[in-house]
C-alpha cells in the first residue's frame, strides 16, 4: 500500500501513517519501502518472538495439548525456537509428564520458563549462540553444541509447510540449528498450526521423509490434509471447538 493511497482512504494525514507505518514496522507486521509499506508475507520475513507469542493463540493451546502426550516421565527431550515450540513448553512443565525431564532448546524463552520453575526436578541444556528475532540461538555455537549430544524426541515449529517440499524457515541460521537438532533426535516432531500451509519462506530445514509427526490443528483444510498425509508419516489433527 502507498502512504498517499492510505491517507485519502482513512482521511488522515501522511506524517499520520508513516509514524504507524514505523511502528508496525518495529514490530514485524509489515515492511517499510519508499513510499509504502508491503506485507511481511515474503521470503526473509520474520515477527518479533513478543508480536508472534499473541497471534493464533487458541489453535497453539490446541496443538501443545496434544503434543504433551509424546513426553514421558524422564525423557531427554530437544525443543526450537518460535512461539508454537514455547506454548508446547508451558503445557509440558504443567503436567505430570514432565517429571524428571531434561530439556535442550535453543530458546531463550523456554529456558527461561524452567529457570522460573520451583520444581528442581527438571533439567535445561541451553545451547548458546547468535539471537535472532524469534528469541532463538542459532549458529555455529549452537550448532557445535546440539551435536554433542543425543535426546529421544525434538519438538520443532516452523515458518511455513511447503506441499511437497517440506518444512521452511526465514532466517538460515536457524534452519540450520533445527537441522543439527533433528540430527541427534530419535524421533522429530513438528508442531505448526494450519496458517502455515499458506506462507512460504526462504530456508528448507527438514523434508516430508525426515519428519516422523507433525501435528497440526483440525482447521486444515481437507485437500493439504489429503495432500500431506501423502508426505509425512503420521499426522495428527488437534481438536480446536469443543462440544459444549
């Protein structure tokens, strides 16, 4: 959209929209170019982890309830970054499942979730390395880190689902830690809400073969569920409208 577009059709001034064109900006919900603003929906965009933690938090609760019933009590467990990923976590350390857990992320916010915990029962591996927008560690640090060491399952988020390519990422880095972390895992995870099938971005992190779940929920529509259970080997839909 023009900034000249968008003051006639609000009936504001110029100098109105670009103060909101810049905050919008800052915080990840669109672009700034001459004259304009576009959508962040392109290839290197990436929300701030604080604009992401309030988008689409009903079908979030949804998919982290159900990914808690693939933890078990003492497992060794991996969780990436994103906003999905954190949810998952929160649901995690309320439950009984995460008794005597070790958890490795390379999420400042999930490490910070169990630093807060009273509970001593549960252990945190923070892997180190360079920050990115979403609150992760990513890089060579992280990198060198994660393949040190070995956990039972990996609970992956996710920018965007590509039919039939497989799971992206905006920033490479990234893509490359997920790819280190799904490395040392026995089993891999994805845990990503419907919206994704519609976005793309710019790094492959993990194809359909190397994905052994994704679950999703049960907002995705009938042809990318037909479509992806092709792919993937086991999808599960979680239920987002209860009866009552």
């Amino acid at each position: 959209m023009r900034i000249t577009a968008l003051s006639k059709e609000l009936a504001v001034s110029a100098m109105t929209i670009r103060r909101d064109i810049a905050e919008l900006s800052d915080r990840g919900l669109l672009k700034r170019v001459h004259g304009g603003a576009v959508t962040t929906n392109t290839l290197l965009s990436e929300p701030l982890f604080s604009v992401k933690s309030q988008m689409d938090m009903g079908l979030k609760d949804a998919i982290a309830t159900k990914a808690v019933d693939y933890v078990q009590p003492g497992d060794v467990i991996a969780i990436g970054g994103g906003t999905t990923a954190y949810v998952f976590a929160q649901h995690l350390l309320e439950s009984r499942r995460a008794s005597g857990i070790t958890i490795l992320t390379n999420s400042i916010p999930v490490a910070e979730l169990v630093q807060a915990l009273e509970s001593k029962d549960i252990e945190v591996i923070v892997t180190g390395g360079v920050i990115t927008r979403s609150n992760s560690l990513v890089g060579p640090i992280a990198d060198k880190v994660v393949s040190s060491l070995r956990v039972n399952t990996v609970f992956l988020g996710t920018h965007s689902v590509s039919l039939p390519r497989g799971f992206l990422m905006p920033n490479s880095l990234e893509a490359a830690t997920d790819m280190a972390l799904m490395d040392i895992a026995d089993r891999t995870i994805i845990l990503t809400d419907h919206t994704k099938w519609t976005c793309t971005s710019l790094s492959l992190f993990a194809r359909f073969d190397q994905v052994d779940t994704v679950i999703t929920d049960d907002c995705l529509d009938a042809d990318s569920q037909l479509r992806t259970r092709e792919l993937v080997k086991n999808l599960v839909l979680a239920p987002t409208v209860t009866g009552e």
